[in-house]
C-alpha cells in the first residue's frame, strides 16, 4: 500500500471515538441525534418518540425533558408510559413560565433524554439563552439527547429562508452545533401531504391557527423551497462525513484548497454576507475568516453601531468561522496584505452605491479599490441594494459620523469666539487676510480635541465670524469688495480640508494610544507577577493593577477558596446567581456570565484560569457601571490577562513543587547518611558481642543449664539484629546509588536451596515445594543479594500462611530468562489494602 492510499491512524482513531462518543480527551461525550425537517408537522416529534419507545422496551433508562405536543392526540399516546422530568417554572415579570429543567436533568442522569425544539429561546434567568446550548451541556456531561429541528432555525439559511418565505425568523441555531451532531434523521413529507394535515388539524389544533398558518407561512410555494433547502443541506452533511471517512481511509479528500475572508462592519449587509460565506464554505469544504478593521471610523460610530459590530462576529463564530480583529489606518492595504499574507485565495465583500458628493469628489470605495488592486484574489461582491433588511431603521446613518455631544459644539462655537476675541484688537493694525490664520488654528484646536462634525461647525463659524468683525461695513454678513468672495470659499475649503485631516489624525492618535495601553497594561502586569512569589501575593497584585484599569471589582478564586479582591458576599451583586455562576465555571471550565451565552443576566464575567489544560482558579470582572457593554476585543484582553494569571500560577506551583522536592530529596539524603552511620556504628560492638557469646557457647559444658539457654537466646537476637543492620546498610547503599553488584554465573538452583535452608528454622510446620520447568540455564546474577530477595519473599510468605500451609517456589524457562514464581495458600490481603506499604 502506497503512502498517498494508507489510512491515518489519528483520523481513523478520531472516527471511532466520535462513533462510540468518545472524545479525544477520553472522557465519554453524550451522542446527538437531530430529528430535521423542512417545517413544522411533519413529523419529527412523533418520529423522535417512537424511536424513543422503542430503545425504552429494550432496557434503556430514557426519559423526556421537553416533547411538545401541540395537543395532537398521536403524540399524546406516545408520551403516555414514558418517564418525564417535570419542567421549572420561572417567575418572568409576573408571569409563571415553564422551561426544561437542565439542573434536574443533570442529576438524573439518565442514558438519553428527549428535549424537543432545538432552537428555543429560554426564558430569561435560565443558565442559557438557547435550548441548544442546554443540550451541549448535556452532552459534556455523557448523556445522549434526542431534538427536533426544522431547517428555517439553521442560521446560515436565514436570510435566504427570509427571502423565500418572506418570514425572519428569530430563534437560530449556529451550523456548527447541527454539523457535530452524531446522526440527522431526515423527517420528510410532501407540500400536499403536509397541507392536507394541516387541514386535518393534525398540525395545529388550536382554532382558527391551521387557517392563519396556512395563508401566511403554509404556502405549497414556500412548502416546496423549505423542502429543497432541508434535502439540500442533509445532502451536504453526508458529503462532508463521506469526505472525511475518505481521507480517514487514504483516499483523497473533497477539500479545493480555498480560504475564504468576509469584511464585516456595522451596516445591516453584514449578516447576509456572513451567512452566504459560510454557505460558500459548506459547499467548498473550505476554512473562512470574518475580518473587522479597527480604523479611526470605529471611534464615531454610534453606540448602536458597535454593538451591531458585536452582533456580526458573534454570528460568525455561532457559525464556525474565526474573527480577526485588525487595527489600520489604510483599510484597502491592510485587507490585502493580510489575505495574501495568510493565505486567503478568496474576498467576500459588500457593495453600495456612493453618495454624488462623493462621486464627484472623485472618491473611490473600499470594494472598488480591493477589486483594482486584488490581483489573484477571487473577490465576491454583495450589492447593498438587493438586500432584504431585517430592520432597516437600524442602518448606520451618515450623521452619526458628524454627530457629537451637544457640549463639543458649544465648546466649537466658544473657540471661535476666542479667536476672534483675540483678533479684535488688531482689526485696525493689519491686513484682514492675516487674522485668517487665527481662525484656522481654531479650527485645529477644535478637530484635535473633538470630532469632525465641531470641526465642521468650527469652519462654517469661522468664515461667518471673519465676515461679520474683519470686512468692511463692520457687523455685517456684506462686503465692499467682490474678491473677498473668493476669500471666504477659500478659507472655507481650507478650514474643512485642515479640520478633516486633522479629525483624522487625532483619531488615529487616539487608536494607537489605546493599542498602546492595552499593551502596557499586558507588560506591566506580567512583569509585576514576574517580580513577586507565592499565589496569594500574585493574587493581590492582580486585583491592584486591574482594578482601576478596567474600573471594575477583580476576584480570584483558588479551587473553592477566594483568595483576592472584595468579598462576594459583601458584594451588591450577592445572590444565587453569581454563586451559581463561580461554580458553573470552576466545573466545566468555560467563560460565563456577563454578555456570554451562559447565565449572561450575570453582573459579573467570569473567566477560567487554565494552564496546559488543567483549572487553576476563576477570575472575576464586575464593572461598577451597570451600563458598561464588554465588547469581543474587552473579552480578547481579559482572556489574555486570565492567560498571564494561569502562567503566573502555574509558575508559582512548579516553584513550589521544586522547592518540595528539594527539601525532600534533601531529607532523604540525610536520611540515608543517618542510616549508614548507626548502621556501621552498630555493626561493630554487635559483632564483638555476638563473638563472645559465640565463645561462651563453646564452653556450654561448663556453664549451668539455665545460663545455656539464655547465651542461646541472647545469639539468636543477636544474629537477627546483625541481619537487620546488614539490610540498613544495603538499604542506604541502594538509595544512595552507591550499591555495587558482584555478577557472576549462578545455577538458580543452588541460591534456592541456599535461601530455603536459611529460613528452615522459621517455618515450623509449614511445607516447602520446588518445582522445576524445563533445562534452566545459568544466569549472570548477583548471588547474595538474590539469595536475600528471596529469602525476604519466603519469610513474608511465611508470615501470612498458617501453620499447615503449602509454600510453592516455581522454577521455568521463559525465552532466554528465568523465572522464579514463589505462592502461599494463605488467605491474602483484605480486599481494598493491596496498596499499602505491608
């Protein structure tokens, strides 16, 4: 088998971890199976708990979360007879609102559990904005679910659903959660079928719903499109598993080699043109990217622009795609220089129309220079016009770059004032054309300090005012002279083309400061945490330095130990839910709270502190405003930080740990010097003592009777206390690495009998048996300490054998070695104490 054909054992691995539920952590994931459909009523729950009574007849613990009926008596029939998990009921302004109990659900555990409408939206106060984002839970935590869902709710087909249908619709689900589920049963019905049920009031019960269903959403026409895009989406589904089971197996895979990048922005295009580049990623198998360029234009969009902005990279990464976030001051440039620089072989982009101002100004747009200067590049473009918006009230207006807080134009106004002020006293002294210069240093003052739009005000004020106090008649808007015409548009152009250009470079200031002061931030934290030992005291360092730069309350936990920042509980965010929150994260390791998908009615963010994917702690971000909106760039930067604290950490625990081991390493080399010094010291009189004993034994003939049998004792402890001193000494030559081995050619036969008839005197009553297996060769051995070794194994056999008991020592071959195998018929140990040091 050629290299290009072999299998890849990793991807063939990963293929039966993910069949068997597997990942590759090892830890067993929940297995998903999505019941999908082109649209209500065509029969995905009853399908769902059919399947489910089945595998219930079969033994397996299933129960239902959430199966909704609608009333239909079919469905009601198979919910009877399966255990169902009560719903929790949620207190939602006043109103008692009956959610999926995920808590319970977790507790229970059962093998699978039914939760139906994979895109439900929780009420709020659930754990999860989403139903999808319960069941992920679900699936962590090893329990297989079963849901339903129809192909309107798949987030990347929403524009089109809505261009089709007419209908937006709200509740979505991110194509990635569709695209990992384990197995998609496709629930399909014909448009005439699904119509006659639908007159049947088999879809609908309630009266008067089937009607106004069938003359707004039911339409066969609709019908027939929803069908196409469900059969069309489930065949591409089965492309993408038949693509990877074939690279698994060797054989070439699908993929074209294409990279695709989005430009995202504020305006309401950006949506369509995230979901049509996942659509086009689908298709070719290819990665994507969504790119935000952080130019000075990011800092007047209003706040509903930015949030907007927000709402577009999460959508792309809902929809598998990885944001990139890129400060520029040239926005064509750095586009390109970053696609070719990363690979990108195509551009996706949007179109619109320019004002005539800019037209005639000559002004070119960001896609037609991308689309002049993207030599090799595939650039895709989505005009502005053909876009079905999904509330064209909230497009990006051209004033909110002009606009300003009304204070700014006062001081705009105030400045002009000023400088006219100033050029009063030399109205008479010189030209009026040289008091021009004043104003325009006005006009600077104002577009460094503020924006373009007082800068605006500041240009129009100036030429008003120069008019009106420096061309004669005085206190007029006329003027004697017809050239001073020309003076003021000149001085007009001057001013708005100095203010621009000066707005523009103070905004861009303004970015690199920032830029710059998260990076000063990042350093000197790091460096600080460098500087100091011990967690707690990083801890404290941590809070010092975060707290006033991101004016907010910073906590940080230790397992379940809050080691710095303010008290929770003395906090005015105290309740079960910040509770809940902490040990939602200190358990699954995941961001939440605050402006996340998990518990984001949260007052505060709380990040994971990992290192080499082991929890270390939770950091906590409470803003003292309640109004302040964490951004994606305010959550890259606190990841980072949450990334230095797990370094600085895990630091402080490998110093710790070394300076443990040294103390221990240190304490056993003691230890092995005490042992060899009283074990030599000992050596020496217990040998005299057990000659003289030795000696007087010798002479038993003349000693009493009674005197005898004590020298006898006496040598007996003496013998065992010699042997004792002799294993220290071994002991502490072994630890020390100083033992020295004397290998010579042995007959294991000879060290057996050696070692059984030094220990003849211990077993009493007990047998000893030899068994010999086959020609044993001779081995390159240390003698005594092989003797000794088994000398040690008999007398513990010994030790836990009765007095009748049978001691086997089994001699054999076993290739080129020896084998010696020695077995008692005594009870053993008692079950659970195998580990302990006996």
């Amino acid at each position: 088998m050629s290299n290009t054909t072999r299998p890849d054992p990793d991807k063939l691995l990963a293929l039966i971890r993910t069949d068997e539920g597997e990942p590759a952590s090892g830890k067993r994931r929940g297995r998903l199976k999505i019941f999908f459909g082109a649209s209500a009523g065509v029969g995905k729950t009853f399908a769902m708990l059919a399947e489910a009574r089945r595998l219930h007849s079969e033994g397996r613990n299933v129960i239902i979360g959430v199966a909704e009926h609608h009333g239909r008596a079919e469905t009601l029939a198979l919910i009877d007879g399966l255990p169902t998990l009560p719903l929790r009921e949620i207190d939602h302004r006043g109103v008692r609102v009956h959610e999926f109990d995920l808590d319970a659900a977790l507790i229970q555990h059962p093998d699978l559990i039914l939760v139906d409408e994979y895109a439900h939206t929780n009420a709020p106060g659930s754990r999860h904005p989403k139903r999808w984002q319960d069941i992920e839970e679900l699936l962590d935590h090893g329990i297989d679910v079963y849901t339903t869902l129809n192909v309107q709710h798949l987030e990347s087909l929403n524009d089109m659903v809505a261009r089709l249908t007419g209908v937006w619709v709200k509740e979505t689900v991110p194509d990635a959660a569709f695209d990992a589920a384990d197995e998609i049963a496709l629930i399909d019905l014909s448009p005439d079928d699904l119509l006659k049920r639908l007159h049947d009031g088999k879809v609908y019960v309630a009266e008067g719903a089937n009607r106004r269903a069938a003359e707004n959403f039911f339409k066969k026409s609709n019908l027939g499109r929803l069908r196409e895009l469900a059969l069309r989406r489930t065949t591409e589904r089965v492309d993408a598993q038949n693509d990877a089971l074939s690279a698994a197996q060797g054989h070439d895979e699908a993929a074209t080699g294409d990279k695709i990048l989005v430009l995202v922005g504020p305006d309401a295009l950006s949506s369509r043109l995230i979901r049509h580049t996942k659509r086009m990623a689908d298709r070719t198998r290819a990665p994507w990217s969504a790119l935000y360029l952080h130019t000075d234009r990011h800092e007047t969009l209003s706040p509903k622009a930015r949030l907007r902005v927000e709402h577009n990279l999460r959508l792309t990464e809902k929809l598998g795609g990885r944001v990139v976030r890129l400060n520029a001051a040239r926005a064509a440039t750095a586009v390109l220089t970053h696609a070719r620089q990363n690979g990108f072989t195509r551009l996706v982009l949007g179109h619109s129309h320019q004002p005539w101002w800019r037209r005639m100004l000559g002004a070119t747009s960001l896609s037609q220079k991308l689309i002049e200067r993207g030599a090799g590049l595939e650039i895709t473009t989505l005009n502005a016009d053909s876009e079905t918006a999904e509330n064209p009230r909230d497009d990006t207006s051209g004033w909110e770059v002009w606009a300003a807080r009304p204070r700014d134009h006062l001081m705009a106004t105030a400045i002009v004032a000023a400088c006219t002020a100033v050029g009063l006293p030399f109205r008479n002294l010189t030209d009026p054309d040289t008091l021009i210069m004043l104003y325009l240093i006005g006009v600077v003052i104002t577009a460094a300090r503020f924006s373009i739009g007082p800068a605006v005000l500041a240009s129009v004020l100036s030429v008003a005012a120069f008019n009106w106090f420096f061309i004669k008649p005085y206190y007029t808007f006329t003027f004697d002279d017809v050239s001073y015409a020309v003076t003021f548009v000149v001085m007009l152009i001057t001013s708005l083309i100095v203010g621009s250009l000066t707005a523009q470079l103070s905004r861009h200031a303004r970015l690199a400061r920032k830029g710059e002061a998260e990076t000063r931030l990042l350093y000197d934290l790091s460096r600080q945490l460098s500087a100091v030992r011990g967690v707690d005291t990083m801890a404290e360092v941590v809070v010092r330095h975060l707290q006033p730069a991101f004016d907010a309350e910073i906590r940080l936990w230790v397992g379940e130990r809050q080691i710095a920042g303010a008290p929770l509980t003395d906090a005015k965010e105290t309740g079960a839910k910040e509770i809940g929150v902490l040990h939602w994260v200190m358990q699954n390791h995941h961001i939440a709270g605050r402006h996340t998908d998990t518990l984001p009615s949260a007052s505060g963010l709380y990040l994971p502190v990992m290192a080499e994917n082991s929890p270390l702690g939770v950091l906590s971000i409470t803003p003292r405003a309640d109004d302040r909106q964490f951004t994606g760039a305010d959550q890259l930067v606190f990841e980072t930080v949450a990334s230095l604290i797990a370094g600085a950490f895990q630091r402080a625990r490998q110093a710790d740990l070394a300076e443990t081991s040294r103390v221990d390493s240190e304490n056993e080399r003691l230890r092995n010097v005490l042992l060899a010094s009283l074990s030599h010291d000992l050596k020496t009189p217990l040998t005299v003592m057990n000659g003289s004993v030795s000696s007087l034994l010798k002479m038993r003939k003349k000693l009493p009777r009674e005197a005898v049998e004590e020298l006898t004792s006496l040598w007996g402890h003496l013998t065992r206390l010699q042997k004792f001193v002799t294993n220290l000494l071994r002991m502490a030559a072994i630890t020390s690495g100083q033992m020295r081995l004397n290998l010579e050619p042995y007959l294991i036969q000879e060290i057996t009998g050696a070692a059984i008839a030094r220990v003849e005197t211990q077993k009493g009553a007990r047998q000893i048996r030899t068994t010999v297996s086959g020609q044993l060769p001779m081995v390159q051995i240390d003698g005594a300490l092989i003797e000794q070794v088994l000398i040690n194994l008999i007398e513990n056999a010994i030790a836990h054998t009765g007095d009748d008991g049978v001691i086997t020592l089994t001699l054999e071959t076993d290739a080129d070695r020896v084998r010696v195998r020695i077995s008692d018929d005594g009870e053993g140990l008692i079950p659970g104490d195998e580990a302990r040091n006996l």
